[in-house]
C-alpha cells in the first residue's frame, strides 16, 4: 500500500510539474507582450495565451489529478503533504470553474491591457471602458462559480490571499485609519514645504538604471538568475527559482519613479529567488501569497530603501552620479525629501502613510464592481470622489485617475488589498529580524544587507508556499498578522521628520 502511494505521489508530481511548465510559459508570453512585442501581435498573443490557460486548466482538473490526489497522503507536516494539501486547494477552486471561462478572461484581459496602455496614453477612458464592462462580468460569473460564504468579494480575495475575507480586510483598514488619518492632519497642518523638490531635475536615464542596479546587487539579488527591462508598469515576474526577472520606466524629470520601483520589485525578486529550489514546477513553488510578497517588496523599498542608515552610504554615491543636480543638497534634505508626507494623485508615487488610503478607495471601488452597485460607467465620478474624500486631491484627468492602474485590466480584482497586507507585516517581519541580528542597521551604514536577508531567506523566502500566510507569519513573527507595529513605525518616523509631539 506504502508502495503505491509513493508511486501516485510522484505521478502526481509529474502532473503538477506539466501544469506548472505551461503557466511558465504562458507568463513569458506575458513578459514579452509587456517588454518587446510588436502591437500587432496582440490579437495573435491572446490567443496563445487564452489557449495554454485552457489545456493547464484542463489538466490540472482532469479526473486522475482528483484521482492522484486521493491516493496520495503523505504526513501533513512535511514537505509532500505540504505539496498535497496546497495542490488539493489549487484542484478544489480550479475544478468549479470550466475551462472556457478560464480560457475568456485571459484572452480578454490580454486585450484589454493593451487598449488600457493606449487608454492612458491618451486619458480616453470611453477606450477602455467596454474592455472592463467584459472582464467584470467575468469575473462575477467566476465568483459565483467559486462559491463562497459572505461575499463574492470572498471569491476572488482567496486567489491572492488564501485565507483573508473582505470583512477581515475592512477590520484591519478600520485600525490604520485611526491611527493615519490623526498623522496625516497634523502633518499637513505644518505644510510640506516643498520639501520634495531635489527629487526634480536632469536625471539621465542610463545613470539612474547604473545606479539602482549596483543598489539591488548589494540588496543580495542574483543577476545570473534575472534581469531587469523597461514596461509601462513595473512588475517583477519568474519563470522558477532560475529565472526572475524585473521590470522598471524612468522619468528623466524625476528620480523617485524608477528608483524607488526598482527596489520594489527587487523585493519581490529577492523572494523568489530565494525559494528552495527543491520546490521549483511544484504547487509550493513561488510566494505563499500576494500579501506576503508586498511585504517583502515594500520592505526594501521603504524600511531600508527610505531609511537615514541606507543612505548614509549611498547618498555621496548618488551625488557623485548626478553632481550638477544634487551637489548643493545635503544628504538630511534628500532624506526629507523622499520622506515626505503629502497627498498625491498618484498610488505609485504616494509616501507611505497615505499611499494605504489609495488602496482603501481601490478595495472599495472594486467591492461595489463587483456588486453591481457601482456601474462601469460612473466609475471616473465614483473615483474622483473618493480621492476628494481620503486624500483631499482630484485628478486633472483620467490618465492620473482612474486609468492610472495596471490591475483591472488584467483581471486582478482582490488583489489591491494585499499591498495593505504588505505593508503591515513588512514592519512585522523587519523587527523580528532586528531582534535576531541587532546589527542590521549597522550593516546597513554600510550598504551591507547579508544579516537581513539571510533573516528572510530562512524565515520567510525559502518556504514558498509550504505555509499558509497565517502560519507563516506566525512561524516566522510568532504571532498574528499586527498593524500595532507598523502604526508605531509610521507614528515614529513622522512623528520624528516633522517634530511631532
């Protein structure tokens, strides 16, 4: 009996591996549509992607998976039944929806993100409209078909967030309001100053991308095993443990953009990178979950990326690359200057207290889309009010409003919430870090990051998705998902930068 488990749990990991080869290769397609495809292949390329979505579909469904999963049951808590129990759950949700449905949102998605790029180039919403009009009722038909308890919301959170529920992740926006909203008050009360003006100026191109790749390098990220492209939005993708690679754009004007989304998706590089490679073409390949994998993002970028001890050692290294421009501000200016606490039109160039009120008026839009409650059509005005209403700016224009995100045209629904997530737990598992190796900081002045990412790779990255996002939070934080320690963060900081009391 021992005997033919063993067998059907290889089988099945052969079958697993199949699957997973096929949405690898369908993410490279994905690549090369966002880096290098000619525009006219786009008709063609959804296709070919909506075609590898159906026949991955169709085989991780297919009756002897189910078969496969039954005659196979390792112990829970090692690495097979690991791999078994999130394949069963990868099987369970795959199986209640047919593969023609799966097969219709790639290929209206894959459309739907070229016009989105045209949509905002030329600040067109009626462009793009009728392309989400098809991917919402998509997405309600596979919502419904998913099932769920309280909400279809539910539904589709579960496929970023395995575990979390609308109504948990209105808990935890509930908490950070308290504790932002008072921050952002007292803050604006003073006035920013134009403190963010250093960040604008003559900014070459190839300087900038030089300068953030030695930076990334130093972070720990393997240039054998990725590579960096330009995209209109950037995005970090892998093909397994071998081949991560990111994507970032360069505004000339402005140094923040391509700087700072460089070591975003670094961040999530790095933890990719650092799954155990025993797990590559299996269901425990990749990150556990979205939410997670923003909080590794978000940690490098903000925690060390915005930090005094970071730039202590590469502030003169950033002068020397951009003398003309940055030669008569001090190294505490530039400091405050990508420090600064101001509302902005823009989610990806939001500072990191109120860069969570964008994703609140997101998760709200989304969640009445998805209830039919607010129409595609009235979605500029419903927009445009909430911006008013959280963070007191309105878009000159679509371009800068509605149409500024990549997600909905890709399907993404429930995904927004999870940079929220992010952000909470990157300052959990950073303190946790801190209290293993006090010396982080002091390697960090150094532009040193061995301590810490050798504290994520063994507590975090090398799991992949053998863990839930609850136990692994709790495995590697012993506790649950705390926005106690990231409101004394922001609080801290802030609080400090601009003399609070």
């Amino acid at each position: 009996m021992m005997e033919e488990r063993e067998t059907a749990y290889e089988r099945l990991k052969d079958r697993l591996a199949a699957v997973r080869d096929l949405r690898s290769a369908r993410s490279l397609l994905f690549w090369d549509q966002q880096t290098y495809m000619p525009a006219g292949g786009l008709a063609g390329r959804a296709e070919q992607m909506a075609t590898l979505s159906r026949i991955g579909h169709e085989m991780l469904t297919d009756a002897e998976t189910g078969m496969l999963l039954d005659s196979s049951w390792p112990e829970q808590s090692s690495e097979e039944g690991a791999l078994v129990r999130r394949a069963r759950r990868d099987y369970e949700r795959a199986t209640k929806l047919p593969s023609s449905l799966v097969a219709q949102i790639t290929r209206t998605t894959t459309i739907a993100e070229r016009v989105w790029v045209e949509a905002r180039a030329k600040s067109d919403w009626s462009l793009f409209a009728p392309h989400l009009s098809q991917i919402l009722t998509l997405k309600r038909e596979a919502a419904e078909l998913l099932d769920y308890d309280d909400h279809p919301y539910d539904a589709l959170l579960e496929g970023y967030e395995p575990g979390a529920k609308k109504a948990r992740i209105e808990a935890m926006f509930e908490e950070l309001k308290k504790g932002i909203v008072p921050l952002i008050r007292a803050v604006a009360a003073q006035g920013d100053g134009n403190r963010a003006t250093p960040l604008y100026g003559a900014f070459g191109e190839a300087e900038q991308e030089e300068f953030g790749r030695a930076v990334v390098t130093d972070f720990g990220y393997d240039w054998e095993r990725g590579r960096q492209d330009r995209s209109v939005h950037p995005f970090c993708i892998n093909f397994g443990p071998g081949d991560v690679r990111i994507t970032t754009r360069f505004n000339k004007g402005w140094l923040a953009s391509a700087l700072f989304s460089t070591f975003h998706e670094s961040g999530h590089a790095l933890y990719e990178q650092g799954v155990n490679p025993a797990y590559a073409r299996t269901p425990l390949g990749g990150g556990t979950s979205m939410g997670v994998h923003e909080s590794q993002s978000r940690l490098w970028e903000n925690l060390v990326g915005r930090s005094r001890m970071f730039w202590s050692h590469y502030y003169p290294k950033l002068q020397g690359v951009f003398p003309e421009t940055l030669s008569g501000v001090d190294s505490e200016t530039f400091y405050e200057a990508i420090n600064v606490l101001s509302p902005s039109k823009i989610r990806v160039e939001a500072d990191e207290v109120t860069y969570n009120l964008h994703i609140l008026l997101r998760f709200e839009l989304e969640v009445a889309l998805i209830e039919d409650s607010l129409s595609v059509e009235d979605l500029p005005d419903a927009w445009n009010a909430k911006m008013e209403e959280y963070l007191c700016v309105a878009p000159k224009n679509d371009a800068e409003g509605v149409l500024q995100d990549i997600h909905w045209a890709d399907g993404l629904f429930g995904y927004f919430p999870t940079y929220t997530v992010g952000n909470v737990l990157s300052v959990q598992f950073f303190e946790e870090a801190l209290k293993a190796h006090p010396e982080i900081p002091t390697q960090m002045e150094k532009g040193e990051f061995s301590l810490l990412l050798s504290w994520l790779r063994e507590n975090v990255h090398q799991h992949g998705s053998r863990y839930y996002p609850d136990e692994l939070v709790w495995h590697a934080t012993g506790r649950p998902l705390d926005t106690i320690p990231y409101l004394s963060y922001l609080k801290s900081k802030f609080g400090e930068l601009h003399s609070l009391a």
